[in-house]
C-alpha cells in the first residue's frame, strides 16, 4: 500500500484560519508562532524549538520530505534537525509510512501484549551486547528515569551519579546540570524540582572517572551518555568508558548507558560498538521508534528480574510498546544494515572535514566535533571539547556586535534555506536522505555563512 497522503491533506493555503473570536491568521511563520503564544506556553511544545537563543521567530512547518522541511509559507529547507535524531530514513519515508499504515489499519492500541512489540524487543536484544530484557515506554524521559529506578531497586541503594552536560530526559532527579534545552534557556536546574529529589543525584565532569571517595559503596548507578550529544558532541576520551565500568564494578554500582540519542544511530547497534565497554543497563528512544514516540530501557536479565510483574519495583505506560511505533521502529531498524552505518559514517566524516575546512578558509574559530555518526559545531573552540565547562565557553563566544556566534551562523543558514537546530548545544543529524548534493548545498551555504564571521 503506497497512499498518496498528500492528496488528502487540505492544501496549506486552507491553513489559513479563523479563531472562534473572528480573529483571522495569515499563513506565515509569524502569524502562526503567535497564534500558538495564544495557546501554548511560549509556543512550542519543546524549549528546545523555542528560538530564545538564537532570536527570532521559529518556523511553523507544514510538511517534511526526505532530507527536507517545508514551512508554511512554503520556504524549503535542508533538515539538520531530523527531530533531534528521531528520524534517520527522511521524513515521511514511505516504507516506514507504509508499516504505519498497515498497524493502524488493526487498532491503534490495545492494553494488551501484540506481536509488533515482540518483533522489535528481539531485534534490538540481538543487536546490542549484554541486553537481554527490554521494557518499552514512550519517551526517553520514561526509560532514563525507569533504569534508575530499578537500578535503585537491584542495588537497594539511593545514589545516582551524572555528568554536567549530559541529558537525561527531564525526570527531577536527573534534571541538575542538564545539557541541551536546559543549557540553551540557561537554568542549571529547574524551578519546581524539590531539594529533596536532587539530594541523591552527584553531578561530576564528564570524560573523568569519579574518584573512589564520589564512587562509593552508597552509589546505585552511573548514568552516562557514552558519546554526549547534548552539549554539543563531546566523545569519550580514551579510557573514560573502561574507567567507569571498572570502578563500578568495584563498587557494586550499576552502569547505565543512555543511548536515546546514540543507539542505532552512531552504528548498527549502540555505543559499545565503538568503545566495547557492556554497561548493565542502556536506555534508548528516538530512532526505534521511526519517528512516532517510543523508547526503552534494558539490560541484564538479573537485573530486570527485579521489574514489575516479576519484581518489586514498579513501572507502567498505558501507550507502552504502542503498535504503530514498534511498526514503525521495526521498518526502520530492519533496513539499516553495517553497510548502511559505514557508508553514513563515511559520509559525516567528509561532511565535517569540509566543514571544517571551511571555518579555516574563512577565519573562523570554531571546532567541529565528529564520532562515528554524529557532529557539531564549537563556535570559539580551536581544538576537541571534552566536558560542559569548555562546551558553555564555546556557546558564549559572540561576534565584535555582541550576537552569539552560533546564532549569527544559525540565522544565516536559515536565509539560505538551511535548517540547524536553534540552539548551540545541539548535534546535527544526517541522516540516510541526505544526498551528496544536499551536503554540498549545506556545505555552501556554510562557506557563505562564514564569511566574516568572526569572534569578538
Ligand atoms: C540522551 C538523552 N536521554 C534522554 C532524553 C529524553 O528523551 P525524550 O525527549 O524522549 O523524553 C534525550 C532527549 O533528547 C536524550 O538526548
């Protein structure tokens, strides 16, 4: 079944609306980000969409294709966004619309167990070392916050430890020194988390082991992005990853590895791929889900010996293991072979040496940062970031007016029809649609971007 969605989609013109008050709306970028004020706090679902860093009005968008966003106003634009990693076959990819289509076509969602959820647990158990179970849920929120808890549970410990930078949903406990959006609109914390909920949470840099005296006996778990994509792409340094699985496994602390961003996108399965260290448990959403909402947590059966219904330690989701997600998660997964992931490595790796050389023929100081395949930039960087306090000063470099010199850049890509996301802590995402013509058209745009574009 192929299915011409667009047919039956009202044009965009017919956007253009009336409010009950008689209030009518252009069909603009501006009109609607307004109208959305009206009814959504500061506009957007996410802050993360928000252009509070970068100033400006964000683009309302009316469709995507492949490699490519179109706005309301019908602007198109080369996509770096890809819904911060949820997408890697394109937008409204039709394979993965096509199993979309056929689960829905038998019922949206059951409360009862279906085979589409089984499908894709096995899949992905058998592509990533040391998972054995895995819970779905429906955002990486859920499956961080539900691996600390039952790493809690197993270990009958309290503590947490986290990395600054490093993002882990926006639990209360795992919120302190969050990267991302938390990053970009500035708050170290947030408003309306207790003390109490962050008391058992320590905060350490990231790329340094804790020492013996922080990674204790009262430790229940360490959670980690193992390649952060949230301030920036910061890698692991050498032995970062050997050095936490080893002290954890002194202490009896579990390791977590949240992989929302990293697995099945840095390759074939996760992390581990790269770096060979097996944590206990791993969390991962974005890509299994093809784009709808879906995520998991997973790990060493022992461990998830202890979950509900076969343990004490309770966790639940009315939408878990929804059908069309796993449907969707299940095409995807299943046409990204090795071959996919070493070709789209290779293509990153060029994409950010170009960039790079870019930034050099310009004068620009910035640094871009690429693993596997992942990259971003570092404004004012001249060399690899290794932790949020040197990613935090590449972000606050400005240009000789006072502009950040990632939104000065952002705003300039943006003209030219390029779409990176409005915040300077975040990784671009290529993914399988983006053609060789699309990233010299990014490539372009970024050698125009760049001229005269110079810190303070
Ligand atoms: C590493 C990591 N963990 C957890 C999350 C939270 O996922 P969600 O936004 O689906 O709640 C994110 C979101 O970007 C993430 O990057």
């Amino acid at each position: 079944m192929t299915g011409n969605s667009d047919n039956q989609l009202p044009p965009i013109s017919a956007l253009k609306n009336t409010l009950a008050d008689n209030t009518t709306y252009k069909n603009t970028n501006i009109a609607w980000f307004d109208r959305a004020k009206h009814v959504i706090p500061g506009g957007v679902d996410s802050p993360v969409r928000s252009f509070n860093s970068v100033g400006g009005t964000p683009v309302t968008v009316a469709k995507g294709q492949g490699a490519y966003l179109f706005d309301v106003e019908g602007n198109r634009y080369v996509d770096l966004i890809q819904s911060y990693g949820a997408i890697i076959m394109g937008h409204a990819d039709p394979d993965t619309l096509d199993a979309i289509r056929n689960a829905m076509s038998r019922g949206t969602t059951f409360g009862a167990p279906t085979t589409g959820e089984v499908l894709l647990a096995e899949e992905i158990c058998s592509r990533v070392p040391g998972c054995n179970l895995i819970r779905f849920v429906s955002s990486g929120t859920e499956a961080a916050m539900s691996a600390v808890r039952l790493a809690r549970g197993y270990t009958g410990r309290s503590r947490v430890i986290k990395f600054a930078g490093c993002y882990h949903g926006h639990s209360d406990g795992l919120l302190a020194a969050g990267g991302s959006g938390i990053a970009t609109i500035g708050l170290p914390d947030s408003a309306g988390v207790p003390p109490s909920s962050v008391n058992d949470t320590i905060i350490c840099p990231y790329n340094q082991v804790p020492p013996p005296d922080i990674l204790d006996e009262n430790i229940a778990c360490v959670i980690v992005e193992p390649i952060a994509a949230n301030m920036g792409v910061v890698p692991p340094v050498p032995g970062f990853l050997e050095g936490l699985r080893k002290a954890c496994n002194s202490v009896g602390a579990l390791l977590i590895f949240d992989e929302v961003i990293t697995g099945f996108r840095i390759a074939y399965s996760n992390a581990t791929a790269l770096c060979e260290v097996t944590p206990d448990l791993y969390c991962f959403g974005k890509i299994i889900g093809g784009g709808l909402p879906l995520a998991a947590f997973g790990g060493r059966s022992d461990i998830f010996s202890m979950l509900a219904p076969e343990g004490p330690v309770y966790q639940a989701g009315t939408l878990s293991g929804n059908p069309l997600a796993t449907a969707a998660g299940l095409s995807v997964l299943r046409r990204l072979n090795r071959d996919a992931y070493s070709r789209l490595q290779a293509k990153v790796k060029q994409f950010a040496t170009e960039l790079q050389s870019c930034f050099v023929a310009a004068g620009t100081k910035a640094w871009v940062s690429q693993y596997g395949t992942l990259c971003s930039i570092f404004f004012g960087a001249g060399s690899e970031v290794h932790n949020y306090e040197e990613s935090r000063i590449a972000a606050s470099t400005v240009t000789s007016d006072g502009t950040g010199m990632y939104a000065a850049f952002f705003h300039r890509m943006l003209k030219q029809g390029v779409m990176l996301a409005p915040g300077p802590y975040e990784a671009m995402f290529i993914g399988m649609a983006h053609s060789d013509s699309d990233l010299e058209y990014i490539l372009n745009a970024a050698k125009k971007a760049s001229s005269g574009l110079c810190a303070a």
